[in-house]
C-alpha cells in the first residue's frame, strides 16, 4: 500500500501537524507500506532543522526525522517556503524542496491519502 500525507498546519500552536505526523510514522512502520509526506502552507515550518522547544514538549523535527529514518521521502512545498524565507540547507536532510507538480504526482502514485 502506498499512502501520501498532506499536512498543512504549523508545527506548533495546534495538534494537526503533530497527528499527521504520528499517524504517519505508524503507517511507516507497517510491512508493505511506503509513507511519504508533503508539507504545504504554514507546514513547511515542520520540515525546519534546528527546533528548540520546551523541556517536555514534543518535538516537530524529532518526528519527522524519525519518519525520514524510517524510509519516508518528505517534500515541502517550494512556494510556500519562499513565502516564509525558508530555504534549502534549513530542511531537515531528507526533507526537499518540492512543488505542485511532484503533489500532483505523488497524489496520482498513492493508494490513500490522507490530510491534516
């Protein structure tokens, strides 16, 4: 089974982003399944290396490098990080610049897909 998750809620401030994320890290853990997950809007801001939180608050970038570690392919929208100044090198590694284009495909290659 192939799944695509769309998250496009920040990485903080509401649960979404974070559900998203866990729901697609056990999908990602499940035999014959491959999870990709693209990050739209205020979303892309998941995808952003360097995240300092609040001791004994959850962490965005821990989740989403446990989903790249896990064989997820993750793309953040291209648009939406310019919109932000988010560039290339403040990705988490593993997490690229995507586009419109690569959704639309990725949305075409998954069997479900599943947005938050």
């Amino acid at each position: 089974m192939k799944v695509l998750f769309v998250i496009n809620d920040p990485p903080y401030g509401t649960e979404r982003a974070y559900n998203g994320l866990r729901h697609a890290n056990a999908m990602a853990k499940l035999p014959d399944v491959t999870t990709k997950i693209f990050f739209m809007a205020d979303a892309v801001h998941c995808a952003r290396r360097g995240q300092r939180v609040p001791q004994g608050y959850y962490n965005v970038e821990h989740m989403v490098t446990i989903a790249v570690r896990h064989q997820v392919e993750g793309g953040a929208c291209g648009s939406c990080m310019d919109a932000r100044a988010l560039s290339d090198e403040d990705l988490i590694p593993g997490v690229h610049r995507s586009s419109m284009d690569e959704l639309a495909a990725w949305t075409l290659w998954a069997d479900q897909v599943i947005v938050y």
